[in-house]
C-alpha cells in the first residue's frame, strides 16, 4: 500500500455532454419571467460555499449531522457490500461526510481512490490536502465540472465504483428531473457498481420550517448572496437591503421552497446584459426548491430510474435515508 502524503491534488475538468445554460442565459429566461425563479447552482460562489458549511452546523438544520450519523452507521456495511476500487461523490462541497466511509474503508482494508466532482477546485484541493492527511493510504484524484453537464465524459470506467450523491440534494430536482438524472448516472455505471443516495424524508412541519429559518440567519445570508453574485457577475444594483430571505414547507407538494422577496419597488440595472428590470414590493424570486420523501416515493424514483435497491438505511427522528442502488 503506497503513501500519498507528498502526491500534489490536481483537478481534472470534466467536459460537458450536454448545454448547459449561462447565467446570463438564466437570468433572462429566469427573471424576466412572471414568474421569477433562478437555479440554486449560483449560490455555491466562494462566499456562499463558506456560507453552506456554516449553514451544515446551524442548531436547526437537522440534515447534515442526522445523515453524518446515518453514514456513522452504516459505513461499514455499505463498504462490505461493494468493496469500491473508487468512490465518486458528486457535489462533494467540504468533503465532510466521505470521512466515515473512508474510515471504514481503512477498518475493513480496502483503499479506494476518492473522486470528488464539484465546480470550487479550491475546496475540493483544499479538502482533499486535509483527508490525506488523515488516511495516509488515500489517493484522492478530484474532477472539475458541472455534473448537471451530462456524465458521458467520467473517466470511471473498468473498475467498482461507489457513486455516492449525499446531502439531500436529490430533493433540489423536481420529479421529472430527478428520475432523468438518476436515469443518466445509471448509464455510466457498470455491472458491479453501486450507487448510495441521501434523500431527506417527511416530517413535522415546524422542524422543516426551522431547519430552512435559522435564529442565526445564515440561510438567509446564504440566500441573499445570491444578489451579490448577480450584481458581481452581470453588474447589476441590486439593494440587497430592500429583499429578504423568504422560505416555507409547502405540503401539498412536501417540499421546501425559498425565495427571495422584494420590499420596497426598485428598478435594477443589469449592465452587462443592457437591460433593467422594476422590482414592485412582494415580488419574489424562487430560489430553491427541497423536496422530501417518504420510504415509497423516494424507492419508486430510483426504480423509475432502472435502479434496484440493495439496502435501505433509515433514521428515525429526524427522519433520513441513505438508499443504496444496484444497476438492474
């Protein structure tokens, strides 16, 4: 077993197989639309990355640490099922949770090569320096890209692979979305592979509600970012005085939606796009939508998929589920 504690973490770019619009095109099919409405892909600059990993230890937002201890878990008996030569996480952010597998990997003597794939280069080289540091047998080879780009071009091909998608962030998709991606990781994978999801589940209300309306305010800085990022990027003048974070459980859809909401009429400029746009009081743009499922929905989706369940890991309160998938 090689050491790599001197090897130098180089991100490799992923080429997209698909388009994938600009944020110039967003912005205009988006909020110049009645219904106004952004992808959360924009929230993860610098800042607001900062501002998620912040969010992740808030005393409300139950799901990273309630996965955390599902992961805790059950590590040992994911890695005993599919003894991966390469573990791929998509939308790796801090690298947080990858560290109970990992640990488990090095309890049960199996030494995959961890495989990040996110958009920050920065924090995966960052928190990659950190894990081998800690598993000094680990080779951690990051990929560089939008992994809503289409996966034709991973190089992951002719080994076990556990693709791992934590966090919830299926939940992000809507139903016919979230079927078409699982649908697209299902195609890159070979016979033996598996593929681990984390998808929050159903719950009181008034949990979800605070989960998302934090005392602290870190979601609604994290939302209000947003703005930054717009006026940054397009040269807009967006007050971001004159908006608030606004962010609710619907249940008729069991979904988290959140918005950003004007307060007072505001005519925003963006330069760069040679246009402007009048804001009046209560409009509000859709930021994120967070889906949560029961036990039955949320198997049904890996099924339409072409997914078979392997093992299904549960929390109980709060309510998690980590599901791992076989190709059929």
């Amino acid at each position: 077993m090689d050491t790599h504690l001197s090897r130098e973490i180089t991100c490799c770019p992923v080429d997209p197989t698909k388009s994938v619009t600009s944020l110039t095109e967003d912005v205009v099919a988006g909020l110049f639309a009645s219904n106004k409405r952004l992808p959360p892909k924009y929230f993860y600059d610098d800042h607001g990355s900062e501002l998620f990993d912040q969010i992740c230890d808030e005393p409300e937002y139950y799901p990273t640490r309630t996965e955390d201890a599902l992961l805790e878990s059950s590590a040992r008996d994911i890695v005993g099922r599919v003894k991966p030569d390469r573990i791929i996480e998509f939308g790796s952010g801090m690298s947080r949770k990858i560290r109970h597998l990992l640990s488990a990997c090095s309890e049960l003597e199996y030494y995959p090569t961890y495989v990040p794939f996110d958009v920050c280069d920065e924090v995966m080289i960052k928190s990659g320096r950190e894990l081998v540091e800690k598993f000094a047998w680990l080779n951690v080879a990051p990929l560089s890209g939008d992994y809503t780009a289409g996966l034709g071009n991973l190089p992951i091909k002719g080994e076990c692979n556990l693709v791992i998608f934590l966090g919830g962030t299926i939940g992000n998709f809507s139903e016919e979305q979230g079927v078409m991606f699982l649908s697209e990781i299902l195609e890159v994978m070979g016979p033996t592979d598996r593929l681990l999801l984390g998808a929050d589940r159903v719950k009181d209300p008034n949990v979800l509600h605070a989960a998302y309306n934090d005392v602290a305010g870190v979601t609604a800085a994290f939302n209000l970012n947003l703005l930054e990022v717009l006026n940054r990027d397009l040269g807009a003048n967006f007050d971001r005085e004159n908006f608030e974070h606004y962010a609710f459980y619907n249940p008729t859809k069991n979904q988290i939606e959140m918005y950003i909401m004007c307060l007072h009429e505001q005519e925003v400029r963006f330069d760069k796009l040679r246009r402007s746009l009048r804001f009046r009081e209560g409009n509000v743009i859709c930021t994120e939508i967070s889906r949560k499922f029961t036990r039955e929905q949320l198997e049904d989706m890996l099924r339409q998929a072409g997914f078979k369940i392997c093992a299904h890991y549960e929390s109980h309160l709060p309510s998690f589920s980590l599901v791992l998938a076989a190709p059929p």
